[in-house]
C-alpha cells in the first residue's frame, strides 16, 4: 500500500479537528470511549435525543485543552443531527476575545451563530427588540450600522461585535450600556430567537434546535473582580443567565473549575444539578504503571489511520516500517504524550518537519527533548514538589497550585472503574530536575 504523503502529513496537523460530517475527515477518527473509562458523548447525545427531547437542557463539558474534546463535539453535532435536531455548532474564540469575556458577549454570539445558521436554510429571524436596540447602540456608540442591514440578525450583530472586538475601550462602553439590559436580552433572545426557531424548525420535521459551544474552556483565568477570576464570574456567578436559553445547550467550561471550593455552586447554577461532563486522558498505562495494552493499541491505530485510512486495522501493522523506522519508535511516541492527541500529533508533526520517511528514533528524541525543556522553563520549585506528590498519590487537590498543573499540562487526569485518577505528563517525568 503506497503512502500519500501530503494527505498524511496534512491530517496530522496538530491544530486540526475532524468534522465527522466531512467523510475524508471521518476515515481518521479513532473512539476511544472503550478505553477513556466513560462515554461522555453518548451520555450528551443520550439526555438531549431521549431523556429531554421537548425540554431545554444546558450540559457543561470539559478536560484538557488538546485532549480531543472539540472532535468528540464535532461526533456529538454528527449523531444528533441523524437523530433529527438542527445543531448550531461553534467556535466562541471565532467571535469572542477569550482574555477579556462578559456574559453579554457570549449571550450576542450565541445569537449571531443561531440567527447566522438559518439563514442559510432561508429562516430569517427579525426580532423587533433587536431591531430597536441595534439603533440605540449605533446612537450610543457613535458608529455607523446600515439600517438595511437591521433585518439580518446575525449580521446586525456581527457588525457591533467587529466593531467592539479590536477596541476594549469601545467594547467596555457597550457593556456598560448592555448590562442593565441583560435580562430583556435574554428574554427576547428567548421568545424572539430562539423560540421561533425552534417553532419554525418543528415545522419543517425537525426535532429541535442544538447549540453547541465550544472553547469556552479556554477564557483567561484572570482576575475579573476584586475577589472572582474571569471563569468564575462568567459560570458560577453568571451561571444562572447562560442556562435559561430556550434551546439545549452545551458549553465547554475550563477542566480548573471542578476542582474549585465552588464545583457545587457550578453544578447547580449552570448544570441544573448536574456534574460537568470531564474527558479523560487516553491512558497509556494503569494505576499501577503497567502498560494498557487496549489505550495503547487505539493510540497506534490514530497514527497509522492517518497514514492509511483505506486499510484494515489488522493489516495497518504491517506498514509501519513505511512510517517509522522500527514499532518501537511508534510505541516510544505513544507511551510519551501521556493519551494527550494534540501533543501526540504536536511530536509527530514536529518529526515530520525534520526528517523523510521513515522518521528515525533520534528524530523523536530530539521532538521529545524540546517539548521536555520548553515545558520545564515554566516550572518552579514548589511545583515540582507538587508534581512529585501527583506521582504519589495519584490525586490532586482543589488548591490553586494543583489548577495550574492541570491548566499547564503538567499533569494529566485518567479515570478507570476506580474512579479519576492523575499522573504526570510522562514527557517530565523524564526530565533531570524531576529525576533528582
């Protein structure tokens, strides 16, 4: 079987996601729900398609950054619209300038992405509160929006947020004209927006209106007020507001907050009760230290599929040599990201740039030890020690220095029929300092 090499080299591009949807992006997808220890996408697609079909549901999703968590939405937007559902799926950092939030910001781009998706299947929203408040901002704000352009809701708003995006001052003068209107925006995003849509999609057989927002996880941590940071005024303070959408609704949180004082708080004003959803790490081995032959394998078949999507599993095996110049080199590259994919594909992508075909070890150790130093530059003493107690009792806590660990990519969470559990990213437990 002869290599494509511009299609293997392309669909291991780290900073990709696969669509499902598109069949050439779909051949490379790999579910590792068997091994990940739970199925946090079916349980999504599950409460939505047959425990809440008729009724809104807000779900929260989250775990590290890389770890494979806008694929599995992208799966998620897959079933659900086999399942009859129109799903609005995006990427928040699209429209939003993820170091400086508001709950308003996200509140409009929601709107936008919604209104912005049925216009493309000719159902144009016209909302008269918008329309009213589109011409009170132009006024307020000095700044020019073309009357024509009012009827199209999404670029109406399209039109502010681009406005506002690129300047604080100007996007802090719309805050503080929109936040005592916070309430009336909901509610006519509600009745208005959503409502209608969901009216005039049930109309044409469909089952509901889905929106999935992704990359929420990744707002700064910074401090937002006196006492909150940003994520915890958006979703624990401002929780309330972003769960009573009239429409189901996923959003992705960042992995620190469930290990906050207030995970509860989180869970009952923005989850409804329920806990946020967590995708765990592809383990590479068990508690133990032992390896896991089963993560392992899949881990092996991500790699292999990317180069060969055409061939069996079984025979993918056999091709290695096209690839790497022995398994064990694949394995090496496996076991080192730790079941993290992005970091995975970040290593192999980064041999890929060196070297020809077969990629040789020395290449990876070299990948390995740059990933190694650059990842040490940012770790402090007390952090190593911290480290050192991950490695020992296979937990952390909710401490603040136990959050930058994770926010870090120093440590990784896996969980198994045990429960969760946590270790270091292999790529440091190599290095010298930890080693001492």
């Amino acid at each position: 079987m002869k290599l494509d090499l511009q299609k293997f080299f392309d669909s291991c591009n780290p900073s990709k996601t696969l669509i499902l949807e598109n069949p050439e992006d779909g051949q490379y997808y790999i579910d590792f729900a068997s091994v990940r220890g739970s199925k946090v996408i079916k349980e999504l697609g599950r409460t939505i398609a047959r425990l809440s079909p008729n009724k809104p549901t807000c779900q929260l999703f989250t775990g590290h950054i890389g770890c494979g968590k806008s694929t599995e939405l992208r799966r998620l937007e897959a079933d659900l619209k086999k399942e009859g559902f129109h799903v609005v799926y995006f990427e928040s950092t699209q429209d939003l300038d993820i170091n400086d939030v508001d709950i308003t910001d996200i509140l409009l781009a929601i709107t936008r992405q919604v209104s912005e998706s049925l216009e493309t299947i000719d159902i144009k929203l016209r909302p008269g509160y918008f329309t009213k408040l589109f011409g009170e901002i132009k006024d307020f704000l000095q700044t020019p929006i073309d009357a024509s352009l009012q009827a199209e809701l999404s670029v109406g708003i399209a039109k502010i947020t681009a406005k506002t995006k690129d300047s604080p001052k100007l996007r802090d003068q719309l805050r503080q004209y929109l936040e005592p209107r916070t309430n009336s925006i909901l509610e006519s995003i509600n009745e208005e927006v959503l409502g209608r849509a969901t009216q005039e999609l049930k109309g044409r057989g469909k089952k509901g209106l889905v929106v999935i927002v992704d990359n929420l996880d990744r707002i700064d941590p910074r401090t937002k007020t006196s006492e909150r940071s940003q994520p915890e005024y958006i979703f624990i303070d401002r929780g309330e507001q972003l769960r009573k959408l009239n429409c189901h609704v996923v959003y992705t949180i960042p992995l620190a907050l469930i290990f906050s004082n207030e995970n509860e708080t989180l869970k009952n004003r923005l989850g409804g009760g329920v806990a946020p959803k967590v995708l765990p790490m592809v383990p590479v081995q068990l508690r133990d230290g032992s390896e896991y032959k089963e993560g392992m394998e899949l881990l092996r078949q991500m790699v292999l599929t990317r180069a060969f999507p055409d061939v069996d599993a079984s025979a993918r095996i056999d091709l290695i040599g096209q690839i790497f110049d022995s398994p064990e080199t694949l394995d090496r590259l496996c076991r080192v990201s730790g079941g993290h994919l992005r970091n995975l594909l970040g290593l192999l992508y980064s041999c890929l740039q060196q070297e020809e075909l077969p990629l040789s070890r020395d290449c990876l150790e070299d990948a390995i030890r740059a990933s190694r130093d650059s990842l040490v530059l940012a770790i402090d003493d007390n952090e190593w020690e911290l480290l050192r107690q991950v490695v020992q009792r296979k937990s952390v806590s909710g401490e603040v220095d136990y959050e930058n660990l994770l926010r870090s990519l120093f440590v990784f969470e896996y969980q198994d029929k045990e429960g969760r559990w946590f270790g270091i990213n292999p790529v440091l437990a190599e290095a010298k300092k930890f080693k001492q």
